[in-house]
C-alpha cells in the first residue's frame, strides 16, 4: 500500500491535462515498466506531443490486460484549497487532480506490476495506457489498430476507470458533431429578404428536439442507466456578428449518447433527412454536418464469464452499469471480453475541485490485484 501511494504521488506531480503532452509521463512509466522486465513498446500519436504504451510480462498466451489512461481534465476555474499537481494525505484521504479519474488506479496498476515482475507467472500479464481520454477516448481511437497484433486474445481486459469497484457491465457510446449552417448575409431593417444562418440553426435544433423525443417514446430503453434511452444534446450555438445584421454563418455542436440497440447509422440516417428538410423549407440555405469523436459503447452479458471473474476477484457480486464513457468499448469491439471497475467515486469526486480518492479504496484495489495475481502463477 505505500508503495502504491508512493507510486501515485510521482503520478499526480505530472500535469497531464489533456492539453498538454503526455510524454513526460510516458517517459517514467516506460522507465519503470522496462526495469521490471516488462516487454514495453510505445504507440505514438501521429498528430500531437503524446504517446500510449503497451507492455507485457510472462509467458506468451492469453492472460489478463489493466487498461489505464494518463491524461486528467483542467483546474483552472475550479477552488483547490489544495495544489492540484501535489499528493496531500490527510485523514485517510488522497488529494490531487487524477487521483480518483483515474492515476489511483493507474498507481496501484505499476505498484502491482513490481510484485507481478518477481512472481512465476504462468499466463502473461498485459498492460494498456492511454492518453486524451478525457476529451472522447480520442487516444485509444488512435492507438486501438496498433494494440491488435500486440494483445492477442486475453480472456479478460479491466479498464480501471472509478466504479467503487464495483463490477460495471456496460455504458453508451457517443458521437458528436459541429453543424454549419450557411444563410445570407443583409442589413437588418430588410431581414425578411435574407436567409438568416440563425433561424436555419434553430430549425435544425428543433428537429434535433424532434429526433430525442422519438428516442425517448420507442420503447427502446435499459432501465439499469438514470436516463434508460438514448439521449441527442445541443451543447453550444453561436453565430452573427452584429444585431443590424442577418447573420450568414451560424455553428452548432451537439451530440448523441446512445444504447446498444439503438444504431448510429439509424440515427445518421434520420440526421441526414432532417439536414435535407431545413434546406428545403428555407430556400438557400446550406447545412454542413462533420462528426468529431466518437467511441462505442459497452455492453456485457451479466452471466459473462468475464463477469464472474471480476467479480469473484473483486468480492462484488452485483453488477452496474455507469452514466459516463470509458475506453472500455474499443476492447470490446475487437473481440476482447471487457469490464470497468476500479477505485474512486465518479459521481463524488470525478472533475472536481480537490479530488481525492479514499486510502481505503486505493487498498482495496491492491488487494485485488493480488487476487487476480493468485489466477496466474
């Protein structure tokens, strides 16, 4: 447990806001991995200062993956009364931004990997870490096609995102999108003359509206989720440069949250349909629709073999399944059966001003993995 302590102070003194790059970071955990004998290799991005790892010890074979991304989200705007970048232990509490979401884990993870490093192990362990999760999984987007000729076909993947370890079974995929929407630019007091891009803008909005109502009414829904349909959200709208005259550009962001049994490509469909009637009932307007992230979603049978394992390792017998995205559906989509569980509360102290994660919980976790350590030696 100290060590595991020690190991996440290193961590949360790297400021891997997922702005920054990742690769200082990266620089010590390959260190730290390749000392241990681990067979490391690095996944660098093509377009950013950034990189992700993979790494395996022991024998060839299927084994177990630990998936951990390195990147947190921002300070700024938020009252620390403690520094963020600095491990600050006090009253079986560990402060410091990633401590819960999710270096906690990613801690006990390295702090494992030196007792797995002297253990004769009869099935390799793999690990995973990632980068640029916290802005749409958009690292492990990137890293997923390199990852499959390395990891093989391990019997389980654990991505250690904050569950209070309990054994989480499933989550929504999402994708968004920037919509421009094109009009015509006039002065104000002949209005009517012009296509004003704003009241295109609101005219996809409203259909938008229309798209979410007929996802909430379909029946389609999975009760285990607080919201149990799929959900489209209009986060941002901007446009016009002055009040006297009729804007020509107008941008809107949005996104959709959606099930498994609700289909992206039925969606984009409707999405297209909608784009061609705005255009239509508003004479020379012009609607440009680009999809930004995305990342699938998880959904995992609760008699899966996988499921029973994690949760005979974890002591939890239940199941969940959590309001936010993880990483999780990539391994899953390339056939690697997957769960989500690790320390730390999501809903109590993910993204928030003076994360912690409980010393309790960090030990737990530890114990855990000594637990599955006893499945492979």
């Amino acid at each position: 447990m100290s060590r595991t302590i020690e190991i996440l102070r290193e961590l949360v003194a790297f400021d891997t806001v997922s702005a920054k790059s990742n690769l200082a970071i990266i620089d010590w955990i390959e260190a730290h991995l390749t000392a241990l004998g681990f067979r490391v290799t690095r996944i660098t991005d093509p377009y950013e200062p950034k990189a992700g790892l993979y790494a395996e010890i022991g024998p060839e074979g299927d084994g177990v993956v630990l998936s951990a991304h390195t990147d947190v989200v921002p300070v700024e705007g938020q009252n620390w009364t403690r520094p963020p970048f600095e491990l600050t232990e006090e009253d079986g509490r560990l402060y410091g931004r990633g401590t819960t979401d999710m270096k906690g884990f990613l801690a006990s993870v390295l702090a494992f990997a030196e007792v797995a490093a002297g253990a004769d192990l009869t099935a390799p362990i793999k690990l995973v870490i990632s980068y640029d999760e916290e802005i749409g999984c958009v690292g492990m987007g990137r890293m997923i096609e390199a990852l499959r000729p390395l990891i093989g076909t391990p019997r389980v993947c654990i991505v250690g995102e904050p569950t209070s370890l309990d054994v989480a079974i499933g989550h929504k995929g999402k994708k968004s999108y920037r919509a421009i929407c094109r009009g015509e630019a006039g002065h104000s007091a002949l209005a009517p003359k012009f296509v004003n891009a704003i009241y295109v803008a609101t005219d996809l909005i409203s259909g938008l509206r229309t798209l979410q109502a007929k996802f909430a009414g379909s029946g389609v829904v999975d009760d285990d989720y607080t919201v149990p349909y799929s959900t489209v959200h209009v986060g941002k709208l901007t446009g016009g440069t002055a009040l006297n005259i009729v804007p020509d550009v107008a941008e809107l962001l949005f996104e959709i949250r959606y099930l498994a049994a609700d289909r992206i490509e039925d969606f984009e469909a409707d999405l297209a349909a909608l784009v061609a009637q705005v255009e239509q009932d508003r004479k020379g307007a012009v609607i440009e629709i680009d999809g930004l992230i995305s990342y699938p979603g998880l959904d995992v049978k609760p008699d899966a073999d996988c499921v029973k394992f994690m949760q005979r390792i974890s002591g939890k017998n239940g199941v969940t399944k959590v309001a936010y995205g993880t990483e999780a559906g990539f391994f899953d989509a390339i056939g690697i059966p997957t769960v989500v569980c690790g320390p730390g509360s999501m809903e109590g102290q993910g993204h928030k001003a003076d994360e912690y994660i409980l010393t309790s919980e960090l030990e737990a976790c530890d114990a855990m993995l000594l637990r599955l350590l006893e499945d492979l030696v």
